[in-house]
C-alpha cells in the first residue's frame, strides 16, 4: 500500500502595494466575504486571516495592508504590523496588477531592509483587464490570476503547496476565518462607510463594538462609529439620520450573512480628534504598538 502523503499547513501572505486586489484575492480563494474590498485604496488596515483548506493541505492566507510610505502613525502600524506577518510566512504572494505590469521587485515595493526567508511568488492580479494574448505573456514572469473569474485560482494553490510544509492542520477543516465576528463587524462598517461617505471621510472613520449579546435574537450590538470632525458627524448621521441608518443596515446585512442569525445593531456616532494619530487610540482600536527590536 503506498504511504498517504503527509498533510500540508502554512502561512501565506497576500502583500503589495494598496489597491492591487489583495483582499480581493482572499475572498476568492476562500469563497466568502471576509476582507473589505473597495476601488479607493487603503481600504484593508488590519491584516485578515482567511482559511482553505483542500484535500491534505490548509492555506492560511494572510491579507495584507497595501505597503506604503507611512504619514502618519495609523500607517507607521500598518506597516509595522504587515512586516512583523511578512516575516513568518512559509509563502509571500506578491500581487500587481496585470494592466500594470511587470512588477518591480518586492524588495522596493515593501522596502525591506532584509529580503525575506520566505519565497516570493509574483501574481498578476485582474488578468480579465487585459487580453488574452497579453495573459499568456505575463504568464512567463508571474502567476497570472482574476478575482472576477477565470483564469482559476487552482495553479496558483499548486505554486503555493510545493512551497509549504508537511504538517498537521491549525484549524478545523470546515473554518474560513479566525478572527472574532467583533472584528468583522468593525471591517463591515467601515466597508459601508467606503460605499456611502464621499471624500477623506472613510479614512477617518472606524467603529468599536460597545456590547454583543450573542444568545439574543436579534442578536444585539451596539457600536459606537468615531469619526475625526464635528463636521464629520453630522454628515454621516446625515439628514433625519439617513446615512447613519443606511450605514448600519448594509453592515447589518454582511454580519447576518457571516453569523447565520437577524442582528438588531445599535450605532452610535462620537468625534474623537485625530484618532488616527494617537498612540492610545490606536493600540485601543486594535493596532498594536510595534515590538521593540
Ligand atoms: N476587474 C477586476 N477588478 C478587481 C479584481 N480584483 C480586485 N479588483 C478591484 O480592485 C479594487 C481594489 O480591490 P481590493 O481587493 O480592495 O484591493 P486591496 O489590494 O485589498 O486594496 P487595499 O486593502 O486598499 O490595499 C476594487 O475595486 C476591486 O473590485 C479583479 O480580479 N478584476
Ligand atoms: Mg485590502
């Protein structure tokens, strides 16, 4: 009887610059919508771990923030937090775009002083944007993959698995993602908040969860959104509270998807100056202070 092959398991990171499609590619690879996708940039700011795991082998994809030259310290810990996953991955996937391409080499793109002891594979990323022919070329330098449809996603799992190692599985087969639904519901509202606040103000925009209580139904949450202006608040509570009440209802509906049960979420909205460049706030949002070296 031949031996059965020992199983696979190992990190992998979806990197490269913003907009590129990372998280994009996580959902597809995954099959559901865990990462925040948007066309403005910068949409992902906390790495998002989403699990596949086929036949004997369990990928845990790492979606990335897009790396950029931080301005400010929300970003300096973005980048911090995006190399500190860089530097465990069993696999980097480095994504550009195939309208783009080629690629420049992941070393300037991510800045690293170090390379990285991991592989770095190159993915061209929304192959359906250029022809065929153009396909076929990119080819020869890339793994050449479409978050919208084929080209499959199945040579780009076959490029990863000879990279991971033997070993038994981190999760349950049947999980997609690993994080707590609290985390989600932050992520699924700033999601609307890209879909339906114009201009800067997605970007100084985020939620905390107040309270969950998960064995009611509706599930109650209450969740207090913050914003950086006054100006700001009133805009997305909006006129007779319209936005704030469309903002909460799409969130509303990804979180019930996720979680498989009705949600009554209670939103509630704070200014909170330049959150995004205070150290407090951004270690209570959930960005880590970097380890010191
Ligand atoms: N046509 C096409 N568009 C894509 C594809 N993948 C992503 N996009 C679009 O590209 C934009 C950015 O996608 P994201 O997946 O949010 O990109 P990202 O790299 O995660 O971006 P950041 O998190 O902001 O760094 C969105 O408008 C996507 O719909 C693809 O395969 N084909
Ligand atoms: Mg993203």
């Amino acid at each position: 009887m031949p031996e059965r092959p020992q199983p696979r398991t190992g990190h992998v990171a979806l990197a490269g610059a913003p907009n590129v499609g990372k998280s994009s590619l996580l959902n597809a690879l995954v099959g559901q919508h865990l990462a925040i996708v948007s066309p403005r940039a910068q949409a992902t700011r906390l790495p998002v771990v989403g699990l596949l795991t086929a036949d004997d082998t369990q990928y845990v994809f790492h979606d990335l923030p897009g790396l950029l030259e931080p301005a400010y310290l929300m970003q300096s810990r973005m980048r911090e937090l995006a190399l500190a996953t860089l530097r465990r991955m069993h696999v980097v996937l480095h994504l550009h775009p195939s309208p783009d391409a080629p690629a420049p080499p992941f070393e300037s793109v991510a800045r690293l002083e170090q390379s990285l002891e991991a592989p770095v594979l190159t993915v061209y990323t929304k192959a359906d944007l250029v022809s065929p022919a153009r396909r076929a070329e990119l080819a020869s330098s890339g793994i050449v993959v479409s978050a919208a449809g084929p080209p499959g996603l199945d040579g780009l799992l076959a490029r990863i698995r000879a990279h991971l190692p033997e070993g038994e599985f981190e999760h349950d087969p049947g999980d997609v993602g690993t994080q707590p639904v609290r985390f989600f519901v932050v992520e699924f509202l700033r999601e609307a908040a890209f879909e339906l606040l114009e201009d800067e103000l997605p970007y100084g925009f985020t939620a905390e969860v107040e309270e969950f209580r998960e064995d009611e139904r509706p599930v109650y949450i209450r969740v207090t959104l913050f914003v950086e202006r006054e100006s700001q608040k009133r805009i997305v509570i909006g006129a007779g509270g319209q936005t704030i009440k469309a903002i909460g209802a799409r969130a509303r509906q990804r979180i019930e998807e996720m979680i498989g049960a009705p949600v009554y979420l209670d939103c509630w909205v704070k200014v909170l100056p330049q959150w995004r460049r205070s150290a407090a706030a951004l270690t209570r949002f959930g960005f880590p202070e970097a380890e010191s070296p």
